[in-house]
C-alpha cells in the first residue's frame, strides 16, 4: 500500500512529537541527553507503528533506549550503563513490573520518570564512591575497606583512623 504524501506527513509529525515526549522524560528524571537518535519501533514492525518510534539517548551514564510497546515504555539500558564504574546498577521495578538486568517496563510517562529517577541516584551515588576512593592510595583504600568491614556492625562513632581516612576520602578537611 502507497502511503500518501499527507499521510506521510502526518506520521512524521507524530514522530517528532513523540521524540519531544521521551526527551521530556529524560529532563523531568534529571538526565542531560547528548545527543538523540530515532529507532524503529522495537516492538511492532507493522504499518502503524511508524509515528511510535524509539529513542536511543546518550547520556553520561552510557546509552539508554526507551520506547512504547502495547501500554507500556520499555526503558533498557546497555551494559556500559548497568556496570557503572565496575558497580552493578540493576533495574528495579514495582510490584507486577516486568524488569530484568539491564532494562524495566513503565507503566506510562509518571512512572518512566520515576524509574529514570531512581537509575541516577544509584549511578550517582557509584560514580561518588569512584571518585572518593580516588583520593586515596591503594594501602589507604585497602586499610579503610578493611576498617569499614570490621566497624559496619557497630553503633559507634569512627575510630580516629578510620574518620581520618573517611575524611580524606570525601574530601572534608581535617583540622
């Protein structure tokens, strides 16, 4: 069937509206995108689906596809995401959410945002760790790895060294 040139028209309007949509989910969860790409639809293939494509975004935190299937937006991240300076941030999903390693399905553009949210934190928070850990050497790292096993199940303050080391780490002055 030959599609006509209003008709084609009217796709590609859709299309970039619904690219605006998906780029308005990454800025409402705080995620600065690179740079964009339109995908084909990755779920159907057929002739409707032309104005629902998919979006792969770049972001610092690697690449992030998302997308609308039947009532949900699938939202996968590839393995540069999931392995965030070596750490491993899972997908996490609701109760009745399909999820699994490197992706989770959204029950619509509220939820998308919330679980895109949620992925920054925890990149942020490994990506923090990263370059605390930076500023010390590889025996202070270790020492304070060590120190930090022995002292987690207690309710007491740091130990001077262990405080000394933590200090140094987060880059707080010692006086």
């Amino acid at each position: 069937m030959e599609l006509t040139l209003e008709k084609k028209h009217e796709i590609e309007t859709k299309a970039k509206q619904m690219m605006e949509c998906l780029k308005a989910i990454f800025l409402l969860a705080g995620i600065e995108i690179k740079r964009t790409h339109q995908l084909p639809n990755g779920y159907c293939g057929d002739l409707c689906c032309p104005n629902k494509p998919w979006m792969l975004a770049e972001t610092k935190y690697g690449n992030i596809k998302i997308g609308w299937r039947k009532r949900v937006l699938s939202i996968e991240w590839t393995n540069d995401v999931v392995n965030v300076h070596g750490k491993t941030v899972l997908a996490k999903g609701d109760e009745g959410v399909t999820n699994w390693d490197t992706g989770v399905h959204a029950w619509g553009y509220a939820k998308a945002i919330e679980q895109l949210a949620t992925f920054v934190q925890l990149a942020d928070r490994f990506i923090f760790n990263k370059e605390a850990d930076a500023r010390l050497t590889a025996p202070e790292l270790e020492e304070y790895q060590r120190l930090m096993e022995a002292h987690k199940s207690s309710n007491d303050r740091f130990p001077p060294r262990l405080q000394e080391l933590n200090d140094k780490r987060i880059g707080r002055l010692s006086y």
